[in-house]
C-alpha cells in the first residue's frame, strides 16, 4: 500500500468492531477523507486521544481498497478553548456541521477551506467572549459560502444592482444578498437588515476580531440571516442551527 501524508481536522468518527474507529475528516490535501483508526478505543492506544472531535492532527496514512489506515497521528492543536465552554463548543460544531455538508473528497479548494476552518475553530477558541465566537463563525459562513462560489452580496440590490445607501433594504437569502424596498415585494422570504447590520457582515469578512464593541442583537440578526441563506443551499436539513438558537 503507498503511504502518503496531510494534516486534517476530525469531523466525527465511527465505530468499527470492538476496538476501531471509522474517521470522517477534512484534510488540507484531500478535503474529506475516510480512514480507519486501528486500535483507536483501547485505552492504551496511541491515536486514541487524537482521534477526538475537532482535533488537528499531522497524518500519515496507508492507502487502502476501501477505507485508507492511518498509520501516525501528530496533534497540531486540540482548541483545547471549545471545551471549556457549550456556547464556543456549539459554534464550532456547527462550523465543522457545514464543512461536513459542503465538503468533497479531492477538493480543489481543499487547502483554502482547511486554513479558514483552522482559522475559525482556533479563533473560536480563543473568543474572549461569546460576541466575539459569534464574530468567528459568521466570519467562516461568509468566507466559506465565498470559496464554495456562494458569495453575499451586500453593496448593491441582486435584483436592480442599484448601490445600497440607506436604510429601508432587506436581506433575501433566496436572491443572496441585499434587496432594496422596490424590488423586494416579489420575494417569499425577505429579512429587515440594518446599515449596522451591514458593516458587521463586511467586516466580518475581513477581521477576524471586531475592532470595537459590537451589538449582540446585530450580531444574532447577521447569524439568522446568514443561516437561512447556507441552509437554502444545503442538500441535507443541518441540525446545529437549532442548538444555537438556545445561545442567541
């Protein structure tokens, strides 16, 4: 069997006999890949504690005829921040969720998308609060939704391409963006969306901290909408959104 190397982070696991696990993971190489942990729930066992949920770990790995062993595991970063808090750990499980949900196997994009979700759960791990953990996982919908070729349009209407420049638009995840008032009487669905709001989104998709304080009510506002435009492009109903909803 050839070997070959990545780093990867576990997405969820299986369990296979009485002492293997059956790893989902996204790696930096491949995107999602599915291996076998040998030996992985013995508590004598060396990849045992590596093999735990959002966990980064330097692989190598045996090609295999159906499911590829990993051979060595190197821990890169546990974010050992997400379990010390429900609120972090829920936000990062939801980001893992919609990597799962968009992710492929032999993904172009694969390294991108690694690095911002990297990115994501170690900020969301080093969140000095819940506003800021919530600032990083409307940052990973934005960037994510971008890389995926599902950008958010939020300077100009997707259905006149006029400039937004006041108040009185709302948010279609429907269209994908911003709709100003004329044009949104012919949507299903359409979201009240602020100029605050607004700025969160665009900076969001830029910082990964907010500069200054920052409104919890805006930042729910921004989460709401972001999760019914990812969930309109989603083949399968994600499950997280509903945990959250308890945090908001």
């Amino acid at each position: 069997m050839a070997n070959y190397k990545t780093q990867a982070i576990n997405l969820k696991s299986y369990n296979l006999g009485e002492a293997d696990r059956i790893m989902v993971m996204y790696s930096r190489d491949h995107g999602i890949i599915r291996c076998v942990a040998k030996g992985a729930k013995k508590t004598t066992s060396k990849l045992g504690g590596r093999m735990e949920m959002l966990t980064s770990n330097k692989l190598l790995l045996a090609k295999g005829k159906k499911l590829d062993v990993i051979c060595q595991a190197e821990l890169v970063d546990s974010f050992k921040g997400l379990r010390k808090n429900v609120a972090k750990l829920t936000y990062a499980i939801y980001c893992s969720e919609l990597i799962n949900t968009f992710g492929l196997e032999e993904d172009t994009n694969s390294s991108k998308i690694y690095d911002l979700f990297f990115e994501s759960l170690k900020n969301i791990s080093l969140a000095s609060n819940i506003n800021e953990a919530l600032w990083a996982t409307i940052r990973f919908k934005l960037v994510f939704m971008n890389l995926l070729g599902y950008a958010v349009e939020l300077n100009r209407c997707v259905k006149c391409n006029k400039l937004i420049q006041k108040d009185g638009f709302t948010f279609s995840p429907e269209a994908g963006g911003v709709v100003c008032r004329n044009c949104s009487s012919n949507l299903k669905e359409a979201y009240e969306i602020n100029h605050e709001d607004i700025k969160i989104l665009k900076d969001a998709a830029n910082y990964d901290f907010p500069e200054c304080s920052v409104d919890q009510n805006s930042l729910n506002s921004c989460f709401r909408v972001l999760r019914e435009y990812v969930a309109l492009r989603s083949h399968r109903k994600l499950k997280t959104p509903e945990l959250i909803e308890c945090l908001c």
